[in-house]
C-alpha cells in the first residue's frame, strides 16, 4: 500500500460488495424478480425427474417414461418464460399466464409435474408474474427542492410554480369530508 491509500483493502472490499449488492437490490426491485426464480426453480424438477435414476443399494430405477421429450419441452420453455420475466418484464403477463398453462399441462404429461414440487413453483411463479406491477416513481417533497423552489414564485428553471392550497383563494386548506365510521352503518 502506499502512503497516499486512505483505507485497507478489506474495506474497499467490504465497499465493492455493498455496490453490488445496492445494483442488484435496485436490478431486482424494477422486474419480477421472486416470480421468475420460482418458475425457474419450477422448470428444473420437470425436465430433471424423467431423465434420473435412482440407485438403491444395487438396485437402479429409472425415471423414464414415454412422456420424456414433453416433460423436457415443458421445463425448458418454464426456464425460458422465467428468464424473460427477469430480462423482458414488459411480457410479464404473457409469461406469468403461459407458465400457469405449462404447468397444469406437466400435471399428465412430466411425472405429475415433477412429483408436484414443479408444479406448485411454477403456478407460484406464473400467479406472481401475472400480480407484479412496477413501482410508481417517488415524487420530490418539497424540501427536496431547490433554493428558489418557492410556492406561488419562480423555479429553479425560471418557470412559475403553483401556489400550495393554502395560499389560493377560495379553496379549503384540508378535506373537509367526514368519514362516519369508516363508512359502516351502525344500524341493527
């Protein structure tokens, strides 16, 4: 290290991982992040289960049956649908209600799903494609603002700003609506 290095190097290590881990806190923050992992996690035991064999002691099973070629079709196209809800989530819906499908149909077609551990992450990953909305941008308070953001005066680019609520005439400065018991009736 030279003179001039203001910290160790664990430090700095310590600094790059929490970079990343904000980059990917925000990475997974902006898409479906949790329905595309579980859709993922949903493919694997479906295109897996026909192609394994178990060995007990000297005894081998093997998984495979007839359907093998659809249950791999089907994992791989659950794999693909989670990928492009993380990369694509504009098709989100598309994806969430196409991995619904693909895994009702690997229900008779890949080992009743992938023994049903599949099938339930893939359903759980489709219903939770089809929920995620993305979040709404987070308005500016006005402390946020600039030295000249003044209500009713001129902004930080020259433009008028409105006056607050308070400062218009003729307009309440709160909601003057009564709510009666959240709205209930009382009666009986």
């Amino acid at each position: 290290m030279s003179a001039e290095t203001t910290g160790s190097r664990d430090s700095s290590d310590a600094r790059d991982f929490r970079y990343w881990r904000l980059r990917f806190r925000a990475w997974r923050g902006r898409r479906p992040f949790w329905a595309g992992l579980l859709t993922i996690a949903g493919g694997v035991p479906i295109m897996y289960f026909p192609y394994a064999n178990m060995e007990l002691g000297n005894v081998t099973i093997a998984m495979s049956t007839t359907a093998g070629a659809g249950s791999l079709i089907i994992g791989v196209l659950l794999v693909t649908l989670g990928l492009t809800m993380w990369f694509h989530s504009v098709v989100r819906t598309f994806a969430g209600i196409a991995a619904i499908l693909l895994a009702l149909i690997s229900l008779p077609i890949a080992n009743i799903g992938g023994f049903v551990i599949g099938f339930l992450l893939s359903l759980f990953g489709g219903a939770l494609a089809c929920a995620w909305v993305p979040a709404k941008p987070r308005r500016r308070d006005k402390a946020d603002g600039a030295v000249g953001d003044v209500p009713g005066g001129s902004g930080p680019e020259g433009r008028v700003l409105p006056a607050s609520r308070e400062e218009q005439t003729g307009t309440a400065a709160h909601d003057t609506t009564v709510d009666a018991n959240g709205g209930r009736n009382s009666a009986g």
